[in-house]
C-alpha cells in the first residue's frame, strides 16, 4: 500500500461529501468489472429496443439488469457492514444504525 492509500480517510463519520469508502483494490476491480458488465447489458437493451425487439425478450433481459444490479448492491451492503458500519459503531457513533436503515429501505423499495 502506498502513502496516498494509507491517507485515504475511512468510513468515519465527516461530512457526506467528506466521506470515502476503503475497498481493496481487489474489491474495487471486481465491482468495477460487474459494474462493466450491466453497463454491455444496458447498451444491449438499448439495441434491442433500437430494433425492435419482442417485448418479452427485452423484459427478460430488464430482469437479468436487475438481477445483476441487486448483486451488486449486497456486494457493497456486505462490506458496508463488515468495515464502515462496524468501525463506526466501535468509534461510538451509532447514527450510523439510522443511515444504514434508511439505506437498506431505499435497497428494498
């Protein structure tokens, strides 16, 4: 790890536009690369639509878009809860409980 990762801040709790996450790179070339993947599936839908596709195949392929999306966030909701939301806790800081409700409310919708 260089000097610029080891001052990166953690998930402490400064303000919004302050805060930063601190994913490996491991972690952040896997999310980037599914992050790639929905980003082919949605120029896909696009395609499909452009040439007019059956309905039913592309709403098959909004499902998968959705499917993928949802993995994605319980990727990042996992990690979330094993390192920020737990050092949060640990510093005392437990508004922390109130931000991630009101996050897995707006997952869940």
């Amino acid at each position: 790890m260089d000097n610029t990762e080891q001052q990166v801040p953690s998930c402490g709790h400064q303000s919004t536009t302050e805060r930063k996450s601190h994913h490996s790179d491991k972690t952040k070339l896997n999310l980037i690369q599914r992050l790639n993947r929905i980003e082919g599936q949605v120029r896909g839908v696009k395609g499909m639509i452009e040439r007019d596709t059956y309905c039913d195949d592309v709403l098959n392929q909004i499902a998968s878009i959705q499917s993928a999306l949802n993995g994605l966030g319980k990727q990042l909701l996992e990690h979330h809860l094993k390192s920020c939301v737990v050092e949060r806790i640990e510093e005392g800081d437990h508004e922390v409980l109130d931000e991630l409700l009101t996050t897995v409310s707006k997952l869940i919708k």
